[in-house]
C-alpha cells in the first residue's frame, strides 16, 4: 500500500504547525478473494519510512484492530489507520484538569450529520 503523496503532504503540515502528533499508522489490505494480506516487513517499513518524519511512533494499533478494520473492505481495496494526538486541545485539556475537571468521553459528529443535518438518518 502506497500512501498517497497528498496524504503525506496534509499529515506533514499538520504535524509540523503542532496541530496534532501522529502516534501510529497501520494499513489492512483485502485481496481480490476477500482474504486479509498480510502486509509483510517491507511494506510496512515503507510506510513507516514515509511518515517516520512527520512524528511515526507506532504499535499502538493492535492487529486486531487492523483485521477489524477489513471486515468492512471491498475485495481488492485497502484501509490506512491513523492514531493522532490533537495537540490544539492540550490547553482545553490542562484547563480541565486544574479546575478538577475531567473528561468522560469524545465522539466525532460524522461529516454527513454536519453537512445534513438532521436529514442525514
């Protein structure tokens, strides 16, 4: 799996104006028959090697996580797992944490709901 340069441009900047820190990145990739490849050492260097300098930490993504991730891919197509820190937020989060505050959970509202409305179920 080739990481798109456009995917690797966006994700550069982003790290690079400390908008967020990039923590792992996996790809699952589902064969013609439906099987899941297994991405073998070198394809998971290269890919490593493309956003080792934007921040690549990695093995926070389980295999597991990446076998579930194929269960909802087409034959023939592949899926990138991205795991970032959205480093905006820290403030927010130091503010919470001085005023004995905490957080007890963090969804992100899907793009069809914002752009819909209540049209998009």
């Amino acid at each position: 799996m080739q990481l798109a340069s456009e995917i690797t441009k966006e994700l550069s900047d982003l790290v690079g104006a400390g908008t967020i820190r990039l923590l792992d990145v996996k790809c699952a990739v589902k064969a013609e028959d439906g099987s899941l490849v297994e991405v073998g050492d070198e394809h998971v260097e290269a890919l490593s090697a493309q956003v080792s300098r934007i921040g690549f930490e990695g093995d926070l993504i389980s295999p597991e996580d990446v076998g579930l991730t194929s269960l909802h891919l087409e034959p023939g197509t592949s899926a990138l797992l991205l795991l970032w820190e959205d480093l905006w937020a820290m403030p927010l989060a130091e503010a919470l944490r001085k005023a004995n505050g905490i957080v007890i959970g963090v969804e992100r509202v899907p793009r069809e709901v914002i752009e819909f409305g209540s049209d998009a179920s």
